[in-house]
C-alpha cells in the first residue's frame, strides 16, 4: 500500500496527463467538496474525521465516512484513475444508491466501501474505523462482524444447499451448526424460499438464487449490507421482487444498505441517489420524497411497462 | 470457525471431487507401500541375519573365556600371558555387576555319549553345566517338562536340546547309522521326558563299541530328565543337555575317582557319561572331561570353562564386551559378526530406502498438484468465502486439513497395501527358494514390517499431505478476494 501512495506522490499532476479530467463543477456539487481541488493535493491533510463531517441534513450517526477518495490502477503503463477524490458520508439506517455507468468507478467505490481493495489515497471509515489501514486479518474480522453482501451472480457456493449457503457467515464467526441451520431456515421462510432450502443453488432459478443471497447477507443482521448491481441478472418482476425484499429488510432492522447500480429504477428505493461519471460524485440526489415505497403503486407500474413490452 | 467446521469442509472437498481424490490418495498409497516394503526388504535383511545368528547363539549373548595371550601387534607373533585373570566366582558376582548385563552364567562342559535300547544306539552329547537358575533368563524355551531352575541346584536333574533324541545311531551295526538333523516342525521320535531313566557312569569302552555293565564296581549315579527344548527356529544343530554346573563338577569328581580307584588311570585318558535306561534296559554313554584349570599371580583359580553373558539390550553388546576385555577375558559374541554382516548391506539397504523416498516424493508432488488445480477450480470459491468475511487462517487450515486427509487416507491404506505385497513378496520368495545376501527366503521373511514401520509411514504420510499443501494453503489465502470474484 504504501508504494502505491508513493507512485502517486511522485506522479505530480503534470504525469497526470493520462488520467481522466477532473470536472470542477461535478466536484462543486459533492459534499465536502470544498478541499477536493481536484482531490490531487491532498495526501497530507490528515484531519479528524469527525470534523469534516458537515453535511447539514443528517443528526443520525455516521456509519460509513469517505473522505478524499482516490484510487489509480496501473494497467502496464497507463495510469487510470478509477476515483478521483470522493467524499461522502452515509447514515447508519439509510439506503444509498451509487448510480452511474459501467466504468464511471462506482463498483471500485463500493469495493473500497467493503474493505476489497485498497486506496490509492484517502480514507474509509466505518464506524469510526479506518478499514483502509486494516490488515486482511482485521478486515475479515470486520466484515464478519458488520457487512453483509449481494452480488450480481448471486455468487453462492455451488456445493452447498440453500440453507448452508446462508449459514456460511455464521459459520465463518463461529456459531453452533444448530444454531445457524435454524436461522438459514428462518431467513430462507422471510424470503419465500421455505420449499427450496434443502436445494443447491443450479437446482434454482435465478431470482430464487438472488433471494438465497440476499438471506445469507441479512442472517448475521449486519449493520451494512453492500449490494452491487443486484438484479443485473434478473428480470423486471424479479428485480422488484428482489428490491422490495432487501429495502424491507435493512428497514425494518434500521441496517444501512449501500446499492451499487446503473438502472435508474433500482435507484428511485434508495434515501439518496449518487450519481457518479468518471470517478467523481457528479451530483447527489435527495430521493425520499419521490422514492417508491415498498409495495406501492409505481411498483406495479414499473412491472406492467415492462412486462407489456 | 469452529475446528469441525473446518473439518467439515475440507472433508466435503475431499469428497466432492471423488476421483481426483481417489488418485491422488493412489499416489500417496503407492508411495507410503513403497517405502514401507523397500523398508521392510531392509529389515527383512537384518532380521534374517539375526534370525539366522540368533540359530547359532543369541545375540544378546556374550562368551567370556580366559585370555590365554595375545598378537603382538607390533611383531605379529603370538605371546603367551603369564598369569591369566580366573573364571570363578568372584569373576560372576563382577560380570553381573556391570550395568547392562541381564543374567550371568558359568559353563562346564564335557563330551559325553548317550546310549539306550541295550548299549545299542548310541548319540554323542555334550554336558553343559550351568547355573540352573539362569536358565529362564537366557531365554530357552521348553517343549516338554520344564526348564532347570533353583530348586535344580545340587542335583542330577537336566534338560535336554530338541534334537538330541534325532542323533541315536546304531552302534553295533557298524554301517547302519540313521541319525538325522531335525527337520523344522518335525515330532520326537520317542519322549524322552516321561519313558526313559537315566544314569551317569564313568566308563566307557570305546573300542570294542560296547559297554559292559557287567563288569564289577562301575558306579552308576542317576539323573533325571526334566524337560526338553523346543527346537530352534532355521535349523537346529545342538546337542547339549543342561545341569546344574555344581553338579556336573561333583558328578565328575565321583565317577573320576571311581574310575581311578578300580581301573587305574595310567596314561589312557578317562571318560564321563551318561547311562540312558529305559525299563531293563540299560545302556551306558561316556565322554572325555575337558574341563580346564588354570593359575593366576592370585590364589584363584578358574573353576569354569567359560562364562556366558546376557546383556540386556544388543545394542548395548558391543560396550559390555569391552568392559569385560579391560578385565582381561577374551569376549566373543554374535552380535559382533551381525554388525559386520548388517555393515556389508548397509549400501544396499539405503538403495532400497531411497527408492521408497523417490515413491514418496512423487505421492508429495502429486498431493501439492492436486490441491493447486483445486485452488484453482475454487477460486471464486474461496474469494467468496473471504468477502463473507472467512478467516485466513480458516481458510489455511481447510487446505492444510484436506491435503492431510489426503496423506492420511492414503497412508492408511498404503500400509494395509504394504502387507498384502509384503505377504506376496515372502511367498514368491520362499516359494523360488530365493535366497538373499545369504538368507534362506524359506525360513526367514525377506520382507518383514514391525509396527514402528507403520505408525512413522501413517505419520511420515500425513506430514507429507501437510507439507505439500502448504504451499497451496498459503497460496489460496493470498488469493485477491475481489479477482476471485470477478472471473465469471
């Protein structure tokens, strides 16, 4: 890690010819902005996190803090620069969507949210931890405890039933065989999966897969469930199907949900929308007074559009 | 993670990829029979030698004789000692002081001839005296009756050896002799415990080849017989009978005298023995004394013609030996001819053992290769399990675990493998009458797998599986949980 920061030191901004531009009036509108200046300057501004926090429209406690992200992959020669100064907080019980195009870097982001990959430069902080600076130990440990995660193939374990696919987390923190069967069951039964759970995963359809990944994020009640691009594989009912299920869910245990996606219509159930083009938070969006709420109408309206196609 | 579900994952790897699995534990299984059988091929080897030593004396035996001179190094010529250090009973009480030394005994022997069926056959013996309580020490083993033990002591009672019963030739028949060396498994023409009493004379005519109870005042003394051995194991060639050294000297001074006082010794040498009856028929054996005396700077005297030793551990031998020659005895021992005999083989031996090592080496390899490809077949596997937040060292541990079931399922398996090729080994060999470095295939196992073998090649085997998993454990917990995740 520290070589990389050093490789970025040394590349001052005239080497930085490679990266993408910078947009100054895309920066102006994230939070905290102020020091951004191209997010470039800024390796040295050590400050506490706390302070910096000044987003005037949340009292509640700050779950995840990021601060001046940047990251830069090196492929062969070129530099690339997937983040390029980010700032954002996100609440503890809110439902965030980054929305952007494939290659804006809104998937780095989210990784570098879970611990997955490292920053060029800048900070992650979670629960007032600095996972950026976490050895692999300390992460698994960390993710163990607090994030849940749903992917866009599903990715369950091929080998296992249902219900030992969603006891994997609780069986990676320790718990009793027992113990964690009898939650799987009852996390698969909330998911509508309770005819499937002695099932593997080929033996499922796809939705029916999303919906075991989404009760194996949810059964060790994470304070974070990260999900990126969750219904990419997933047709339009079963996207709201699996929609309505994880912003159910993550409401009704006060669990912060992080969606990572390009579809415009996933993001309309986050709190607050994050547009991102090129690595930078081009504007954020205040979603909760024209979100879809679970259930409702433009939900069912969403499916008809789609289905009568 | 709790240790049984790291178990229990690695166990369900196992047993996912059933025939992966199944070659690579045939590899390890081939490997761990290789080197228990090369081993056991070694072993056999030394085991032979010591089978076939142990046929002419035990090997945790040592003889103790007097030390009549020396080679002078210098000039070659052999010099006599002037004084000599005794054999006697201070030298016992010493021989058993030293630390090591499982049982002492002092031995007198005289040539002696048995006779039986009316002075009719007649078997040369030799009359051993020991010390009648050692004898369970030194490890005889009885076929019938018993062997000679404290309560023998001062008494006229004596074992026989297995074969004595064969070697009864008719005497009177000049030509006809039928006498044979016993063959392994095969039952005593008469016993020989039960049917037959025995007296010892002094005299012996030799030359007409009969013996003449009649003649006046020959002294009969009776003897009992207690027991015989078992026969010994790769040929039996002895042709001992047992006593109480005590009493085979009184024995001797008594018929002695009588032989001097009524037929005078003159220059003709005289004669000991043993007079076998059975109902009313009595026939007489003789044989010549040779028991020794000597003169030291001491008022000892040698009282035995040797003395044997019995070191508790043959290891230990070859040390006792050297502490009994820096008393000034001549020592002698098997052990010294096995270690020369197990030496010349030591090169051959070590062949054998690397090409097991080589077998193993490549069930090493293969365990490693199999685990690789499997890390590769789970790669997306395993980054899932780390982005749900497994351990490293979980993750370590169910690769480490797998390969060991791999070594250990195989290293079970090789060594019942081993058994059946040792059994066939030792068949073919004893059926070919092969016989190797000397070793007859048809009385010792060529092949031969002690316990030690199989614990160290369960072990060695598990270790392997370990240590070749290691570096594929290692590798899977460097494994990018995010790249693994990405390959679709």
């Amino acid at each position: 890690m520290a070589e990389e920061v050093k490789t970025f030191t040394d590349s001052s901004p005239a080497k930085n010819k490679e990266a993408p531009m910078l947009n100054d009036t895309d920066l102006k509108t994230a939070p905290l902005n102020e020091q951004t200046d191209g997010g470039l300057r800024q390796a040295s501004a050590v400050q506490p996190i706390e302070e910096n926090i000044k987003d005037p429209n949340v009292s509640a406690k700050p779950a995840i803090v990021i601060k001046d992200l940047v990251k830069i992959f090196t492929i062969g020669k070129e530099k690339v620069r997937a983040l390029a100064g980010i700032n954002l907080v996100v609440n503890q019980g809110e439902i965030v969507c980054l929305l952007g195009t494939s290659g804006s870097g809104k998937s780095t982001l989210l990784n570098m949210m879970a611990g997955l990959e490292k920053p060029t430069k800048g900070t992650v902080t979670i629960y007032g931890e600095r996972i950026d600076k976490m050895s692999e130990r300390k992460l698994a440990m960390f993710r163990q405890k607090n994030m849940g995660f749903v992917f866009q193939s599903y990715n369950l374990l091929p080998n296992f039933t249902a219900i030992d696919n969603v006891g994997m987390p609780l069986a990676f923190s320790g718990v009793k065989r027992k113990v964690r069967d009898k939650r799987a069951k009852e996390m698969l039964k909330l998911c509508g999966l309770g005819k499937r759970m002695r099932h593997k995963p080929t033996q499922m359809s796809g939705g029916q897969q999303q919906r075991v990944g989404i009760a194996r994020a949810f059964v060790g009640k994470p304070k974070i469930v990260f999900a990126d691009e969750p219904t990419g594989n997933l047709d339009t009912r079963t996207t709201i199907e699996v929609m309505e299920m994880m912003v159910s869910m993550s409401r009704e245990n006060h669990q912060t949900l992080v969606i990572v996606t390009h579809d415009t219509e996933i993001a309309a159930y986050a709190d607050k929308i994050y547009h991102i083009i090129d690595g930078v938070i081009s504007s954020v969006e205040d979603n909760t007074h024209k979100q879809i709420g679970v259930g409702s109408e433009e939900a069912a309206e969403i499916i008809r559009a789609a289905e009568s196609v | 993670m709790r240790k049984t579900d790291v178990l229990r994952f690695a166990g369900g790897n196992f047993l996912r990829r059933k025939a992966r699995s199944a070659l690579t534990v045939l590899g390890v299984i081939i490997g761990t029979a290789a080197v228990v059988i090369m081993l056991s091929i070694g072993i056999g080897m030394n085991k032979g030698f010591e089978d076939q030593i142990n046929s002419y004396g035990n090997i945790k035996e040592i003889n103790v004789c007097e030390r009549y001179g020396t080679i002078n190094e210098e000039t070659g010529e052999w010099e006599q000692n002037e004084s000599r250090a005794p054999l006697d009973d201070i030298t016992l009480a010493d021989l058993r002081a030293i630390e090591g030394v499982e049982a002492v005994t002092p031995k007198s022997q005289y040539w002696g001839v048995m006779i039986k069926d009316n002075k009719e056959k007649a078997s040369n013996a030799q009359i051993v005296g020991i010390d009648a309580a050692s004898m369970e020490d030194f490890g005889y083993e009885i076929l019938y009756g018993r062997l000679l033990n404290e309560s023998d002591i001062g008494t006229n009672n004596f074992v026989m050896c297995f074969n004595m019963p064969f070697y009864f030739y008719e005497m009177r028949g000049g030509e006809e002799v039928y006498w044979h060396d016993s063959v392994e498994g095969e039952e005593l023409p008469f016993n020989p415990v039960g049917d037959y009493r025995y007296q010892f004379t002094w005299y012996w005519n030799y030359g007409t080849g009969a013996v003449d109870t009649t003649r006046p005042r020959i002294k009969l003394v009776d003897g009992k017989c207690v027991g015989i051995l078992a026969q010994k194991k790769g040929g039996d060639y002895s042709q001992e009978i047992y006593m109480d050294v005590k009493s085979v000297q009184e024995l001797q001074k008594t018929l002695q005298a009588n032989q001097d006082k009524y037929y005078g010794r003159g220059d003709e040498p005289s004669y000991g023995g043993v007079v076998v009856i059975k109902s009313d028929r009595a026939v007489i054996g003789g044989g010549i004394s040779i028991g020794g005396s000597t003169t030291s700077d001491t008022d000892r005297k040698s009282i035995y013609d040797n003395i044997t030793v019995l070191a508790k551990d043959p290891k230990k031998v070859q040390d006792i030996e050297k502490q009994i020659q820096e008393m000034g005895y001549e020592t002698n021992s098997s052990m010294e001819w096995l270690t020369q005999l197990q030496e010349q083989t030591k090169f051959l031996r070590s062949i054998l053992g690397a090409i097991g090592v080589v077998a193993f080496f490549v069930a090493a390899i293969s365990i490693a290769n199999t685990m690789v490809m499997s890390i590769y077949e789970r790669t997306r596997e395993i980054g899932i399990m780390k982005v749900l937040g497994c351990k490293l060292s979980d993750i370590r541990g169910m690769f480490l675990i797998e390969a060991a079931i791999i070594g250990f399922t195989g290293g079970v398996l090789g060594v019942i493998f081993s058994y059946g090729m040792s059994a066939l080994v030792n068949m073919l060999a004893g059926k070919g009458g092969m016989s190797m470095m000397g070793i007859d295939a048809a009385t010792s196992n060529l092949s031969v797998i002690p316990l030690w073998l199989d614990i160290a090649a369960l072990i060695l085997a598990t270790a392997v599986g370990v240590l070749a998993g290691l570096y594929p454990a290692i590798r899977a917990t460097r494994l990018s949980a995010l790249e693994a995740i990405k390959n679709e």
